[in-house]
C-alpha cells in the first residue's frame, strides 16, 4: 500500500467519522447528568434540513449554522420541559422525539429536496470535534461545574440537599446534547454528503447513543469508540474494492464483531463499568421527594 | 385553579381532534367518486431521492395526469422491505385500492402473500419474477443503458480502473454490471472495475464513502447502482467522472455527470390503469427497454465527452431499439471460464433474470 492511498484512507475515515462524535459526545454529557435521550436521530435529521433549508434561502454558511443550532435548542428544550417538568418517561420521550423528528424534518424538507447546493468543507468539524472531546473530557473531570453535572447524574437527591439546581443542570445538559445533534446532522447535510434528503442520516444517530454505552461514559474512549466503528467501515471497503475475497455476509459483521468484542472487553470488568455509568441514569427526578 | 385549566385544555383537546375527523373526513368524501379507481404505490424511499422512487413518483403523477378523474392515486413511502412491507401493501388494498404498484425486488414476496388474501385487488410488482393471478411483473431492461454508459467508460477512462458502487446482490444489479463491463472490456480490454457493495439502497453518506473509496484507490469514474445522487457528487468534488442513476442528476453535479439511465414508468402505469378501468387487466410479465421508451439516456454531457463518443453511444441506442445490437452476444464465458453463451447467440430473458454469476475478467465474487 502507498502512502497516499493510506493518507487518502485516514481522510475519509475523519469525514465518516465525526458526525458520530459530536452526536456521541453530546448524549455523553446528558447521559452523565441522569437524563437519557433516545432522540438523537431526530434531533439530527431536524438539524440537517434546518441548516440546509437556511442555506438555500440565504446562501449564508453562518445564518445556516445558528438556525441548525438554534433548531437544537428549542426541540431538546421541549424535551427537557417533558421529562424533567412534566416527569415524562425519558424513554418514550426520546423516541416520540425521534418520531416526530423524523417526520418534521420530511416535512419541511420537501419542498427543498433536490436543491444543488455548494458544500462546506468538513475539515474544520473535524478539528472542531476533537477540541470538542478535549473540552468535555476536561469539563466533566477537572472543572466544578463538572463535577456538579456528575453528580447530578449520580444521585440527583443528595445534590438537591447540597444545594445544586438539578433540574437547571439537567436543562443545560440535555440542550448540550441536541445542540451537539444539531451539529452532527448539520455537516451531514452541509459537508459530508451536501444534500437534503429525507432520513438522510440513515441511523448514525442509534449508532452514536450505542457509543456512548461502549465508552462507559468516558468522552476519550468514545473517540475511540467512533473512530473504530468509522475505520472498520471504510476498511471493509476497501477491501472489498481491492477485491479480497471475502463472503458479503463477513463484510456486513464486521462492524458488529468489533463492537462485540469491545463490549466484552469493557464489561469484562464490572466494577468500572459499574463506576462509570450514572446511577441516576433514566430515573425521574421529584423535586419535593 | 388547577382543575379549570386541565378542563380547559382537554376541551381544546375534543375540539381540536373533532376538527381533524372533520377534516379527513371531508377529504375522504371529496375523494370516493363511485366509479373512480384507486391506484396505490409503495415506495421504497422517498420521492424527492432524485433517483429510483422518484422516477416512481414522476410515473404515478403522469399517470394521474393522463387519465384524469377514472382514477385517484395514493402513495406509501419509506416502506422498508421487510414485514413491515406487509402491513403497508394491507393497508392499501384494505383501504379500496383496485391496483397496486409495489416498486421494490424485495416486495416480492410480501406482495404475493396480500395479493393471495384480496383476489379482487390487482398487484404490480416492479423487478420481481413470481407471478400470481391477480400479480404482474414488470421492469425495465436497465441493462440496456449500462452497455451505452459501458461503452462511453471504456473510452473515457485513462487509469483503466471504474469504481461500481452497488446496493444489493440480485439479478438486476449483476446484469447490470455484467452489461456494463462487456460493453467497457469490448472498447477497452485493460479496464478493470472495482466494485463495493453498501448493502443498502439509500444512504447518502455511505455512497459518498464508497465513491471516495473508490477515487482513493485509482478509480477515475464512478458507476452507482444505488439511490441518492451523492456518488455523483463526491465525483464532483473529487473531479473524476460518473454516471447518473435512475434520473438526470446533471444538475447535482454538471463537471462530473456523463449521462444516466433514466426509468420512464409513466406510460406503463397509465396503460395498466387504463387497464383496470376498463376491466382488461390480466396479469402478465412485462420487460421493456430502449424500444418501448420504459429505459432513456439523459442528454449527453457535451462538456465532457467528444461528439464522435455520443454519436457511437447513440448508435448503440439505435442498435439496441433495432435489435442489431444486443447487450449480451456471445462468446460470454463465467468467471470459471465456462461458455455461458455461445457465439453468434444472445443470453434468453431466462438467463438474465435469474443472473447470479460476473462474466470472465471481473475480479471478486458475488456475494451469496
């Protein structure tokens, strides 16, 4: 193998890649605050056609962004109004968001579907992204308000009695995370494959929240995590264009393998992984209990 | 205080859900004219993929437009083939639907176990074999333009190496690239293809990998058997060559799009309407190409390609509506080098439906 074909290999991993990351990276930080949110698939695909839709009408790269951003924002708003006001159930919340999600962004996109538009290069989302996983890495062990969202997270009881807002934190955490979805769907549409078309983002979004469990909460092994799923998908690939003789159905696995093995080699421990999941995980939160 | 308000809201609630019954309701009337037939669809992907469904869709409209008030048309998309598949084509025919396009291979047999249960209902089922009493097949001899596009890759590539992304391994993708490459061996005899299979019909963002792949590894046009127009792109972008799928995708990629092999249903879903209006339908196997305008090449990138190789992928046009060109004339030998068809003949329609096996020199295997 030479060396541009492995450079050219390493590029399309990072450009297959980082919509799992930020989608990743996102739950990560919701997940460690006790809330678990099923809608990520949702929350992208409206980030997709919000950003793609301001786009074609505007031409402005930034407009497209804050809007995608802002879209974020209000749908994991709602959600978070539902599950930590109303004390919705997380899980059935989360996937009426993906539902809904999933049809709103149809809907609006419709008319939209098809427009030739110029794409945005992905390499600064790349960069972005792993700043992004320093930057929470950091914040989630190193910084107060960190560790006060960890708490949160592992037991909302005892950080009400210490004075903590948790249900504020968990506003934060949870408008983080569809921000950060926003943000993942946003370059699909925009620079990974510069297009609108309905259920474009074909499922990365169950993939991501699969991540965030495969890296016990821990955003370092989640870039890890991604760039194993991302690298064995692209490398199946290339094997199958080199022509390696192969059966398909090995080719279909060979994500799946790999996620098996690493499960089984992260639960093979249990007290880690006991430590590292939040406690409070997908538990409602009364404030006057 | 409390209690007013949930009262309040669960009147807005009664209110707002009678006022959608109204509503539909209202619709369904307008809609049920007695001697109008319904005419159903089930789609695979969305309309707006600019590709396989909405070529579907394009059909279904001119259809509709063709035959006016005799009938009314509903789609399903998004309809997975699986046994989900199932409960939309139920839903259709349940629902008073007198003719029912299923336009996916793996609708095949979930298509037959409805049609069994409404022997009133009539089914089309599009690139399909098994046929029932109240089932059709029809298809198109897509394999026809991928000899034309075949043919203009052979000339126009300089790296000998054509990248074939492709979804799923069934006769009508292998023909496909079995046509494809005879027609590019015949004009080039060093080409090679590479071929990935993405195990999907619509993934924008897992085409656009197979075809960076595919550039990546020396491959200098991109040939697509799959749904969305990102391959397309992703040449675009990387400034190689390709080929549009289903639909002209010119627009999506002007430096990169060649042609593409256009699907044109419209004129068959009218005959099949007009069919069951009339009360003449009977269930048949239908499998047009060139000549009867079900299979069109978008027109030719003049940009790109010199008008001496448009006229040639023109004459094979002509040829093949003329029947002096075939796209599978022997000797055709298997991978195995075995003669599959002899000299002087063609491959039967027997053969190319069930075809399962690459033709000799394309490296690899079907996948099982």
């Amino acid at each position: 193998m030479s060396i541009e074909l492995i450079i050219g290999i390493l590029n399309i991993v990072l450009i297959s890649t980082t919509p799992l990351v930020f989608a990743g990276i996102g739950e990560l930080v919701t997940e460690k605050s006790g809330v678990l949110n099923l809608g990520l698939e949702g929350l992208m695909l409206v980030g997709a056609v919000t950003g793609f839709i301001t786009l074609v009408l505007t031409g402005n790269y930034f407009y497209s962004l804050f809007l995608s951003i802002i879209s974020g924002v209000i749908l994991s708003g709602i959600f978070a109004f539902l599950v930590l006001n109303l004390m919705t159930n997380q899980i059935a919340t989360g996937l009426a968001l993906t539902i809904f999600g999933i049809g709103l962004s149809a809907m609006l996109g419709k008319k939209f579907a098809g427009t030739p538009i110029d794409g945005l290069n992905p390499y600064y989302f790349i960069v972005i992204s792993f700043l992004l996983v320093f930057l929470v890495g950091y914040f989630l062990s190193k910084t107060k308000s960190g560790l006060i969202v960890r708490a949160v997270g592992e037991n909302h009881n005892s950080a009400y009695a210490l004075g903590y807002n948790v249900i504020k934190t968990r506003y934060l955490t949870i408008i983080f995370g569809g921000v950060m979805s926003s943000l993942a769907g946003y370059y699909i549409s925009i620079c990974y494959a510069p297009m609108w078309q309905e259920g474009m983002t074909a499922g990365r979004g169950w993939i991501a929240l699969a991540l965030v469990v495969f890296a016990t909460w821990k955003p370092w092994r989640l870039l890890v995590g991604a760039y194993i799923f991302g690298g064995v998908a692209i490398m199946q690939m290339n094997l199958q264009a080199i022509g390696v003789k192969l059966p398909g159905q090995f080719f279909n696995m060979m994500p799946y393998i790999a996620t098996l093995i690493v499960l089984v080699f992260i639960s093979s421990n249990k007290v880690r992984l006991k430590l590292s999941a939040p406690s409070c995980l997908n538990i409602p939160y009364e404030k006057n209990s | 205080m409390k209690k007013q308000s949930l009262v309040l809201v669960v009147i807005a609630a009664i209110v707002v859900i009678a006022g959608i019954f109204f509503i539909t309701n209202q619709n369904i009337q307008k809609d049920v004219s007695d001697d109008q037939k319904k005419i159903g669809f089930i789609y695979i992907g969305p309309p707006g993929d600019h590709g396989w469904t909405y070529m579907h869709d394009v059909g279904r409209q001119y259809l509709e437009k063709e035959l006016g008030d005799s009938v009314s048309t509903t789609y399903i998309e998004n309809v997975p083939e699986n046994a989900d598949a199932v409960r939309s084509i139920r839903k259709l025919a349940e629902s008073g639907h007198d003719l029912i396009f299923t336009t996916s291979f793996n609708y095949m047999d979930q298509t037959l176990e409805v049609a069994s249960e409404f022997p009133d209902v009539k089914f089309e089922h599009a690139t399909g074999f098994k046929r029932a009493d109240n089932v059709s097949t029809y298809s198109a001899r897509f394999y026809e333009g991928r000899t034309v596009i075949g043919h203009i890759a052979g000339k126009m590539t300089k790296t000998n190496t054509i990248g074939y992304i492709v979804s799923f391994p069934i006769p009508e993708v292998i023909r496909g690239i079995n046509a494809f490459y005879l027609a590019a061996s015949k004009v080039n005899p060093d080409v090679k293809i590479k071929i990935i299979w993405v195990y999907s019909w619509y993934d924008p963002g897992k085409e656009a990998d197979a075809a960076n792949t595919l550039i990546n590894q020396g491959a200098d046009i991109i040939v697509q058997h799959t749904d969305s127009y990102a391959p397309c792109q992703a040449a675009e972008k990387a400034g190689v060559l390709a080929f549009g799928q289903a639909s002209n995708q010119e627009a999506f990629c002007p430096n990169a799009h060649m042609t593409a092999i256009e699907d044109i249903w419209g004129p068959y879903y009218a005959a099949k309407a007009q069919a069951v209006v009339d009360g003449t339908w009977s269930s048949e196997d239908t499998w047009q190409g060139f000549k009867d305008g079900m299979v069109e090449m978008s027109p030719y990138n003049e940009k790109l390609l010199s008008s001496d190789l448009i006229a040639e992928a023109k004459a094979i046009e002509e040829g093949i509506e003329n029947g002096t060109i075939h796209s599978f004339e022997g000797p055709i030998y298997n991978q195995a080098g075995e003669l599959v068809v002899k000299e002087g003949e063609v491959a039967d329609d027997g053969m190319l439906a069930s075809m399962m096996f690459y033709v000799q020199g394309i490296d690899g295997e079907v996948p099982q």
